[in-house]
C-alpha cells in the first residue's frame, strides 16, 4: 500500500472506532457491556466495561492522528 492508501484505510478504521465508541458510551450500548463482563464472571464489570469503552475511543483518537496528514517543518 501507499501512504495515501494506508492513511485512508487508518482514517477509515478510526471511523468505524468511533461509531463504536459511540454505541459503547450509550446507555444500551454500557449496559450490554457490563453484562457481559459480568456473565464471564467479572468482579468489578462496569469497571471493565469502561476500560473497553476507553480503550477503543482513545485508539479511535490515535488512529486518526496517524491518519491525518503531517505537518512538515522547515
């Protein structure tokens, strides 16, 4: 791949990561979350929960720095 191509194909992940930041953030979208972790037995599911939730939003926002482009000093 190209830079070009790999920065659209990093902006493009990063998107879909923030649709799902977004999902995960909603009530619903918590609540499912915290009832999965604490279904597999979690101690502390909401906490884990929010790990996840703040996982993938701060990888959303790395990923878009990749994407976006540089830049360049003199």
């Amino acid at each position: 791949m190209t830079r070009r191509d790999d920065q659209a194909w990093l902006a493009g992940l990063a998107e879909t990561l923030t649709e799902v930041d977004e999902f995960l953030r909603s009530p619903a979208g918590h609540a499912a979350l915290n009832d999965f972790y604490a279904t597999r037995g979690s101690i502390s599911p909401g906490f884990d929960a929010g790990n996840l939730i703040d996982a993938v939003g701060f990888t959303a926002l790395w990923l878009r720095g990749k994407a976006a482009p540089q830049a360049r000093h003199s």
